[in-house]
C-alpha cells in the first residue's frame, strides 16, 4: 500500500471525521472504500453509455422480442 497526500477542506474534512466515527472506521479506510465506490459508478456509467450506443447504432425492431412476451407475465396474468 502507497502513502499519498491530499489536499481537502475544513468542512469536507470535518464531515469525514463525523463518519468515521460512526462507521468505526479510520480516516484512510473511509477514503479507500469511497474511492473504491466512485470507480464502481464510473465503470457502471461507462457500462450504461455503451449499452445506450449500442440501441442507437441497432435499435430494437419492432415485434424483434415478442417470441419473449410470454415469459415475462406474471403467472396470475396467464
């Protein structure tokens, strides 16, 4: 593991403190665990580009999932 400096401020910081406290965690753990989530969301969020490009580039054609429309009603439905 690396040692890093950063640079935050008072409020930040002092909002920080209050949550390790009552996570009952330390400073550095908090800030990888948040890290480690922002990095989940932007893989997540390029995920969701990708699948929005990929309907653009081929859009569903119409009656292209009907074979399927069976399968999703609920069995009070049927």
């Amino acid at each position: 593991m690396k040692t890093i400096q950063m640079t935050i401020d008072e409020e930040l910081l002092q909002e920080v403190d209050a949550a390790v406290v009552n996570l009952g965690m330390s400073r550095s753990a908090f800030m990888r665990e948040a890290l480690q989530q922002a990095l989940k969301q932007m893989r997540i969020a390029n995920l969701e580009r990708q699948h929005v490009a990929g309907y653009k580039q081929y859009p569903v054609k119409p009656g292209e999932f009907d074979v399927w429309h069976s399968e999703q009603l609920w069995e009070e439905e049927l």
